[in-house]
C-alpha cells in the first residue's frame, strides 16, 4: 500500500501524477464552498465522515462534469 504523505497508508493511486496539485486545489474549493474548514497540515481526522464524504463527492460531481464536457466536445 502506498503511503501517504502524512505517513498513514493511502489505497489512492493517481493515474496521472501530475494532477495531484490540481486535486488538492480542487479539494480546497469544495470544502470552502460547502463551508468546511480543512487543516493545512492535511489531517482531517477531526472531520465527521459526512463533512469528508460531501466534500468527496462534490469532487467527484465536478470531475464527472468536466469529462463529460471534453467528450461532448469532442463529438461535434
């Protein structure tokens, strides 16, 4: 398993790496905008599953509109 880089073990393997700094933007976005407060030191263990789950899934949300935009403009 791979490890995260706060030391704890991650199951999270990023298909394209370079995306990491995009998610991490991505998941500061969210959070503000549900109006949860995430720790800079990336510990999120004082989070309620329900607090880590929105963010999770408005995550998820927005990815699968932006993919669902680049194939809609690709079969124009």
């Amino acid at each position: 398993m791979a490890q995260a880089s706060n030391g704890q073990s991650s199951s999270n393997n990023l298909v394209v790496p370079r995306a990491n700094a995009a998610l991490e933007q991505l998941k500061y976005e969210v959070a503000q905008e549900l109006g949860i407060t995430l720790s800079p030191d990336g510990y999120q263990g004082n989070k309620t599953s329900y607090e880590n789950g929105s963010i999770g899934g408005y995550i998820t949300k927005r990815l699968v509109t932006l993919a669902e935009q680049q194939l809609a403009g690709q079969f124009q």
